[in-house]
C-alpha cells in the first residue's frame, strides 16, 4: 500500500475487536448500590488501513444502578449498531467517529469506547 499525504491525513477503520476482562480489585467498593469485588471492562481495538491501533475502554458498571448503561448493554450496542456504523468509513478524527455514531440515541459509554480508540 503507497501512504500519500493525504492517507496520513485520514484514518480507514480497518477492523474493530472487542474483548471483555475481568479486573479483581485490591480492595472492594462499595455504595448504597452494593459491593463489588471485581470490575467487568470492555476494551476495543481499533486498527486502521496502514496498521495503526489505538485502544479504548468502557467504563460502564457491571448492572444498571448507576446508569442505565451497563456492561452486557454496552457490548450488545458496540457489536449490533456502533462498530457496524464505523467500520471501514474514513474520517478524519475522533471527533468524525462520534458524529458517524449519532443515530443511536444514549450509549454515550459505548460511544466513547470506540471514539477514544480512534
């Protein structure tokens, strides 16, 4: 692939992988809410045409107590609607990958899971 100037200008979001962990904590937290002992995370890779990778990661909680977006919500938008409306589009920032993702009302979690990827 010959890179030009203005490749360098733009980023094809080649291919978006999501992964889930489990994070224990040294400590627990608690809140009105509960305890927790372990944090489920989403992270997401995003890779672009010339091999470039950035990372993300939601910071939805494990159950809807806090927001009303949570872990299983969270993935079940990036893979079903947000990913799709992404992958290979061309933008040219961050800030364009958040305005590709504007048709899904919410999810603000989600969204900026993928936008910080970018």
């Amino acid at each position: 692939m010959r890179v030009t100037e203005e490749s360098l200008l733009t980023l094809l979001i080649q291919s978006i992988e999501l992964r889930e962990i489990r994070l224990p904590l040294v400590h627990f937290f608690e809140t009105s809410f509960g305890r927790t002992t372990e944090r489920r995370i989403i992270l997401a890779r995003v890779t672009d045409a010339n091999g470039g990778e950035g990372w993300g990661e939601c910071t939805a909680g494990e159950g809807p107590f806090y927001s009303n977006e949570w872990t299983e919500t969270a993935w079940a938008t990036l893979v079903e609607f947000l990913g799709p409306m992404v992958l290979r589009k061309e933008v040219e920032s961050a800030a364009h990958v958040f305005k590709l993702m504007k048709p899904v009302r919410g999810h603000r979690m989600a969204k900026a899971t993928l936008e910080t990827a970018c």
